[in-house]
C-alpha cells in the first residue's frame, strides 16, 4: 500500500489533485468512499478541529478505519489545525497528515509553530501543510475578514526554514458559500511567481468549492434561504490543476451544499416521513454525485490508485 507522499508526488508528476474532502458524520464519509471506490481515485479525507469535537477522537478513528478498510486509497487529515497540541493529538492518534495554520500570526511566529509540528509529525512519518497568506471567509472555527495574498518570497523562506511537506497559499479562493462579491477571478499571476521560486513544490488550494447553482436553488426551492451564494468557476479550478503545481483541492461546502438540499426536498415532499435513513440515504447519495464530478472534472484523479 502506497502512502499519501507517494501519491502527492504521483499528482505533481502526473498533474492531479488529491480531493481534500471534509467530513461531520458516517453519511458523508460513505458517500465521499463510494465516489472514489467507484472511479478508483485516491483522496484525503479532512476533519477539522470542529469536527474532531463534534464527532469525538475514537469515532473519528473508528470511522476512518472502517472506511480504509473497504477501500485503502484514503489518508485522513487534521484540517487547520490551530495549536501545537491539537496537531500532536491527530499525530498520537493515527493520522496520515496534519494542517498546522498558523496563518494569521507574525511570519515569524507562524515559522516557529510550523517547525515545531514538523520536527514531532515527521518523526512519526506524519505529513505537515503550512499556510501562507491568508484565506477569506469563515469556515468552523477559521474566519478572516480580509485577504492577504502569499508573499511568493516569503513562501520560499517559510518552506526552507519549516520543513513543510506541503503548503497552503492565498491566491484568491475563500472558505464558505460566499466567495465572491465582485470578479471571479484567482490570481495566477502570484501562483506562476510562487512555483517559479519553489519549482515542483506541491501546493494546496484551500476555499476551493464551486458551490453549483443546482444545489442552491435546490435548497432555496424546499424552504432555503442562501443569497448570493457564489464559489470558484470550473474552469479556474482545472488551470490550477493541469497547469500548475496545485496537489491538493479543499472541499467542504459543496458536501454541505448536497446534504442540505435532498435533506431539505425529502422533507419538504414527504412531511409524514420521520425515518432519518430516508432523507440522510439521498444526502449520501448527492454527496457521492458531487464528489465524482469533481474527481472526474476538476481532481482529475479517476484511475490514480
Ligand atoms: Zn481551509
């Protein structure tokens, strides 16, 4: 069995993306699973800090390893991991890699914290994600008002003095429903300045949902209220793919987007129904639509196992 650097240098080579994909609860994970066992792709699957805390430390584990044994090709993470010791526990607790987010301190501070996780998780054969620059929006515990993108010059420094293995940066995607208010652009221009300084250096976009109008009119039609709900295009999505070092793609909110809409029609078009597998059942089935469109558009990541 191949381990999650083996497939993180596969995307770079090949020009994929390991789906970073959020999971809350049995139903998404299964629907995450059937996606990628049905198009045979690899991908990461993501808890946040929140999440640890809403699911617990031994369900989290217990789900995950239920989950690789019936189909192998998926490494759990710890999503912006905020402190030393949240990393540490998701080391001590198994898994394949962590996110320390040290985003919004000093430069320097945000250095030594990420050097910190590195030297423990490495010595366990854990991968670490950095942050540079910070990323819009609000996403669980992570919220910025304001954007700053990555210093492409600072990203070389951070990388050499961390030790990261890989790095989140801000080039314009954002956390959340609401990505844009005005042009729906990414700023490509920084990422080919920050990959000129760090060639072949495997980076991740995080915000990266594209929020499909479907889903939301959907939510809206069964008694929704999501205004001006907006992600990122497509088409930007597979540039940063097949034309760029970017390995990894953060998912959440289309998952949400998906559970919400058939929990909220099975409801609205069955109101005598109160059996929670008849409207989490097609939550788990959106959510696997969702997830092989994306492995088949914008991961590219179908037969990579
Ligand atoms: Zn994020």
């Amino acid at each position: 069995m191949n381990n999650l650097r083996y497939y993180i240098n596969k995307a770079l080579n090949e020009h994929f993306a390991l789906g970073a994909i959020n999971f809350n609860n049995m139903e998404s994970l299964q629907g995450i699973k059937n996606a990628c066992k049905n198009l045979s792709s690899p991908a990461i699957i993501s808890v946040s800090e929140g999440a640890l805390s809403y699911m617990g430390d031994d369900f989290v584990m217990a789900l995950s390893s239920a989950c690789k044994k019936e189909y192998p090709y998926l490494f759990l993470h710890l999503d912006h991991g905020k402190s030393f010791e949240v990393c540490k526990k998701a080391v001590d607790l198994g898994f394949d890699s962590v996110m320390i987010d040290g985003s919004a301190l000093p430069f320097e501070e945000n250095i030594k914290l990420t050097k910190q996780v590195c030297d423990y998780a490495h010595q366990k054969d854990v991968l670490v994600e950095g942050e540079l620059g910070q990323i819009k929006g609000i996403e669980d515990n992570v919220s910025s008002d304001f954007e700053h993108f990555t210093n492409p010059q600072s990203a070389k420094e951070f990388v050499e003095k961390t030790g990261v293995d890989t790095l989140a940066i801000a080039i314009g995607t954002s956390h959340g429903a609401y990505k844009y208010k005005g042009e729906q652009t990414l700023r490509f221009d920084i990422l080919e300045k920050i990959e000129s300084i760090l060639p072949n250096f495997p980076l991740v976009l995080h915000g990266a949902s594209t929020v499909d109008e479907y889903l939301v009119n959907q939510i809206n039609q069964f008694g929704g209220n999501l205004t001006h709900a907006i992600g990122i295009p497509k088409a930007l999505l597979q540039k940063a793919v097949k034309e760029h070092n970017i390995i990894k793609i953060n998912t959440d909110t289309d998952l949400r987007l998906a559970m919400t809409a058939q929990v909220r029609k099975v409801l609205e078009e069955k109101p005598e129904e109160f059996d929670p597998r008849k409207y989490l059942g097609p939550g788990r089935e959106e959510i696997t639509k969702v997830v092989e469109d994306k492995i088949l558009n914008i991961f590219f990541s179908k037969d990579k196992i």
